[in-house]
C-alpha cells in the first residue's frame, strides 16, 4: 500500500509556476523544482512525468488563468469595447516575472515541439479573438475606413506580449495606466 499524498496538485503547479516564469524552462534545474515543490523526485515522476510533465501542466495552467483575463474578447457583440475591456484586465495585472507564456516563446530552441506547440496555440488564439472583436468593430463604423485590421490585430497581440514583460521593468501601475491610454487613442 503506497503512502498517502503530502501535497496537492494545485499547489505544487503554483510554486512551478513560479519558479519557471522567474527562471524559465531550462533555467529551472530539477533539484530547485523538487526544492520548491516539495516533492521528491519520485513523486514528480509519478505525478508529471518528469520536468518536461510538469511545466506542460504549468504552463496550460497559467494559460487558463490568462483565458479568463481574455474572457472579454469572446463576448458578443463584438467590437471595441471588447478590446478595451481586454485590455483594462491585462493592465490591472501585476507580471512581476513576467510572463510564462511570453517568457516561454525565448526558449523555443530548448522546448519540446510539442510543449512550444501550446503557445503558439494560445498566441494564434489571442490574436484571432482580437481579429474578430476588430471585424465587429470595422461592421459597426468603430474603426476608420480602410483600417487594416489583420495588422492591427498582430501589432495588438505583440503589444499584449511586450506589456507583461514591461511589467518585469516597469511595475508601476501609473506606466500601464499611461499604456491604456495609448491603447485608447490608437483604438479611435
């Protein structure tokens, strides 16, 4: 008969998490992860399959958070105020190791195919959501005639990844207020 657990999986994706967004994928030895974690190897192995298991259970996790954070972008009617709205939450948000999403995208040469595969997943999926909240706002005369809204939706999704990591050099919420405000004029 096995031992009972000593740990909940939730807790021990938080403090991976953590541990990964401040030092990254390969950053992130295993011995600091069984330190942080408070699991013994074996039980790593057994719960996540390794290191490479347990940052891909990391990162779908901070992926979901980041979901909810979009949450706005999948609202109907779609339009500007979806985006504002979107933007409004992402600005709220404190990243004080940046993100691991776009701290992940660095490391795409000492990912796994598969494990980069879900940022680039979760990235096309941002930048569509804003595309279509920019179609709506194009249908409803919110944006200017001839607007290219494929380029705005890409320079509004790298904009997305460069705020959450300003946030690393710049965590003073009077930056992303003044950030939101750029936002805003560039939406007009």
């Amino acid at each position: 008969m096995g031992r009972p657990r000593t740990y909940t999986r939730d807790e021990v994706l938080r403090k991976a998490t953590d541990l990964f967004a401040r030092k990254g994928y390969e950053g992130a030895h295993l011995q600091e992860l069984v330190d942080v974690t408070g699991l013994n190897r074996f039980s790593l192995y057994k719960e996540f399959g390794g290191k490479e298991g347990l940052f891909q259970a990391a990162l779908e996790g901070y992926l979901g958070q980041l979901a909810a954070l979009s949450a706005a972008l999948q609202r109907d009617p779609a339009g500007l105020a979806n985006v504002r709205a979107f933007y409004a939450a992402l600005l709220a948000e404190d990243f004080p190791h940046g993100c691991l999403a776009v701290n992940t995208i660095r490391e795409k040469h000492v990912l796994p195919a598969h494990v980069y595969a879900t940022i680039e997943r979760f990235a096309a999926e941002t930048e569509r959501s804003l595309l279509r909240n920019l179609r709506g706002a194009e249908q409803r005369g919110e944006l200017a005639p001839g607007t290219d809204a494929e380029g705005l939706a890409q320079f509004l999704t790298a904009l997305n990844m460069g705020v959450m990591s300003y946030a690393i050099v710049a965590p003073d919420p009077a930056c992303r207020a003044r950030i939101y405000g750029v936002v805003e004029s560039v939406l007009r």
